[in-house]
C-alpha cells in the first residue's frame, strides 16, 4: 500500500471536514448556557480520556481472520459548538493478539501454530449531534459520525516441523463509522460519557500477507473536563 498517497487522502479529508463543521461555528456574544455549554464567550473546549474495548473481525465472510478482541485507551480533544452540535479529535491504542493451533498431516506432519500481535492506533475526526434528555441538558444523547484512518502493527510468527516465519509490519487504511452515546454533565466542568461505535476500517497489506477490510464494534467509557 501507498503510504504516502494514502496519507495524502487522509489528511485531504480530514481537513474538508474540519473546514465543513468549523464553518458553522461563530462567536456568539450573549449565547445560551447551560451545563454542556458553561462559557457564554471564547471556546468551549473539552478533553476526554478513558478505557475502551473493540471487537474485530473480518469483512469477507471467508477469511481466516477471526474474532481479535482489542483493549486500550481513547484520548479525545474537542470543541463544543453550541447546544446542539460538537467537534473533536480523537486518538486511541489499543492491542490484541489471535493464535491457532493445528495439526498438518504428510511426511512433515506435526503441530503448527500461528500467532499475530496486533496494535492498533485509531485516528479520527468526530462530529456529534447532541439531543438533551431533560430541560437541564445535564443528560444528553450524541449521534457521531467519524471519519479518518487506524494505524495498524503487526508481529507474525509462524511455527512448523518444515517451516517457521517470523515478521512484524506496519499499514494505515481510511476508517469511517458512526457511534453513538449517553453523556452525562456532573457539572459546569466535568462530564462522563459511556459510547458505542461501529467502525470499517480498509483493507491492509503487509510483508508476510494482508488483512481484509474489518468490521470493529466498540465500547468506551469516558471521562470529560471543560475548559
């Protein structure tokens, strides 16, 4: 795969959007407050920071990828519009590992076992729609869509009677998904927010092989604080 190209695209894209959502927004002098809102003028900046769990699995209903269960953390850095509407970037690490075991049969029969480590460092750009769920807008439900890329390592190893191969590499794919999440304002500064989000992350390609395109499932827990 092209890094370079690809980088490319990425950053394209990430700007478009940037410029897209960051043109809705305008200082407002006298805006409504509220706890998601605390400041009436100058940004409402926010940063987040939790555990977060994801499911990975292959897209193509006949790969030899499986289920690979990822554990990490989400740092998250962002700008709250108005009421309703929100920005931010987000940057997580998160590791996992597959293995098999199996017998091969021939004159080289024996046990032969694969294991793939994988780090994966998911960077994205994060709009959010956010609907109170009481007058107080202490409660909210966000809809948030994101678009950007994954970083994604690699270290093989490959172990039989005939033959062992060990291999560690690098690739970054396009990754969009939406999400979807329950935030809660403990106060004008501090918020938790627990979220869900369904991530596809492109097709990658390494020196000992590639990785079909992914579907990831993934869960989070956050801990927010307002500037």
């Amino acid at each position: 795969m092209n890094h370079k190209r690809t980088s490319k695209y990425l950053f394209a894209a990430l700007l478009a959007a940037g410029l897209a959502f960051a043109s809705i927004a305008r200082a407002q002098n006298g805006r409504e407050t509220s706890l998601a809102v605390p400041k009436a003028r100058g940004a409402n900046l926010f940063l987040s920071v939790g555990p977060t769990y994801m499911n990975a699995k292959s897209a193509e209903a006949n790969s030899g990828t499986d289920d690979v269960d990822l554990y990490g953390a989400l740092v998250g850095f962002g700008w709250r519009i108005d009421q309703w509407n929100k920005i931010q970037v987000e940057v997580g690490v998160l590791a996992g590992s597959e293995s098999y075991t199996y017998y091969s049969g021939g004159y080289y029969g024996g046990v032969s076992s694969l294991n793939l480590d994988y780090v994966v460092v998911p960077e994205l750009f994060t709009y959010s729609v956010c609907i109170p769920l009481a007058p107080s807008r202490r409660c909210e439900l966000r809809i948030s869509p994101s678009i950007g890329g994954a970083y994604i390592f690699t270290d093989y190893k490959y172990d039989s009677p005939s033959y062992w191969m060990t291999a560690t590499d690098s690739d970054i794919a396009i990754a969009a998904g939406i999400g979807v999440g329950l935030t809660i304002h403990v106060s004008q500064r501090m918020f938790l927010d627990i979220g869900y989000r369904y991530l596809r992350v492109g097709k990658t390609e390494y020196n000992w092989g590639s990785l079909d395109a992914i579907n990831t499932h993934s869960l989070a827990f956050l801990v927010g604080w307002k500037f």
